[in-house]
C-alpha cells in the first residue's frame, strides 16, 4: 500500500510539474457494493449468493488536460458500506472529452479494506470505467461501474469458494477553478 501511494505521490508530482492543465475537484453520492459469491460443496453442487449493499462515498481527485480531449485523473476515495465494510479506493483514470459537457474514463483501480474482517482480502484490484455529465458549470454527475479482477475472500475453508467486490457509484463532482 505504502509503494502505491508513493508511486501515486511521484507520477501526480511529475504530472503537475509539467505543462498539463489541472484542475482539483471533490466528489461525494451513492454506492453499491455487489459481492457475488460461489461456493462449491462436494457433495451438492455449486451454491451462488449475491449481496447488495448500500452506502456513500465522498473524495477528492485531480485531473491534468494532456491535450484537448485527453486526461489523466488520479483520485482517492473513502467508501463506507452499511453493514459491510469500509475501504479506501485509489483509481488511476484515463479521462476522454466528448464535446463540451461529456467525459468518459476508465482506468485501474487499487482498494483497500480498511474494516478488519478474517474472511475477506484486504487488498483488491480491478478496473473502473464511467460517465460524466456537466450540469452546470463546475459541477457534474458521473456514473462509474468497478469490476473487480482479484479474489476477495481468503480461501481458508474446506470447500471452494470465491467471492469478488463488484461496484457501482452515482455522484456529485465539483470542480475548483477553471
């Protein structure tokens, strides 16, 4: 985790030292988590359990122009779970402008959990892809949608099982400047 923020601090300082355009902003709204798990008995079969659960989340990010319609917008977000959990998520997205009030992203992201719990990883990583809209200026909706690539639940039990944490946001951004 240590090496991920300071690869983060490192690759947003050289991006800010250089020519880009930035701009810094805070986003906050709704979050649901997917958990989708599958558990293999060995004498019934394969058992499949999906767990919805809401929650919000708020963050800041910033965004350096590369050019006139490309982005790089490294974030870090706190999401908390009723009932579940709650992590911090740190996406490195590569942002696309289509027209004047339509983006687009997606990029790798790294979560980590910050609530103990024996029965789940830590650490996760997957990919998050997404839309944003600007409402008015300064201010956007975006959606975003997290699929998760890496096992979240540690494989301690007799039996097979998996389990990953799937996402989806729906929020406020607000931009500083520009």
């Amino acid at each position: 985790m240590k090496k991920l923020l300071l690869t983060s601090f490192v690759l947003i300082t050289f991006i800010a030292n250089s020519n880009a355009q930035e701009e810094y902003g805070i986003k906050a709204g709704f979050f649901n988590s997917e958990r989708a798990t599958n558990i293999s008995f060995q004498n019934s079969g394969l058992k499949t359990d999906t767990n919805f659960n809401e929650g919000i989340y708020f963050g800041a990010f910033a965004e350096f122009e590369l050019s006139e319609k490309f982005g790089l917008r490294p974030e870090i977000t706190y999401a908390s779970v009723k009932n579940d959990f709650d992590q911090l998520r740190v996406p490195l997205l590569g942002t696309y402008k289509i027209g004047k009030k339509f983006k687009v992203f997606l990029g790798p992201e790294i979560g980590y959990l910050l609530t103990d719990n024996e029965n789940f990883n830590n650490i996760h990583f997957g990919a998050t892809i997404g839309v944003a809209y600007e409402i008015i200026k300064n201010l956007s909706i975006e959606a975003r949608y997290y699929y998760a690539f890496t096992e979240s639940l540690k494989n301690n039990y007799s039996y097979d099982s998996s389990a990953k944490f799937n996402s989806f946001q729906l929020g406020l951004v607000y931009r500083f400047g520009k």
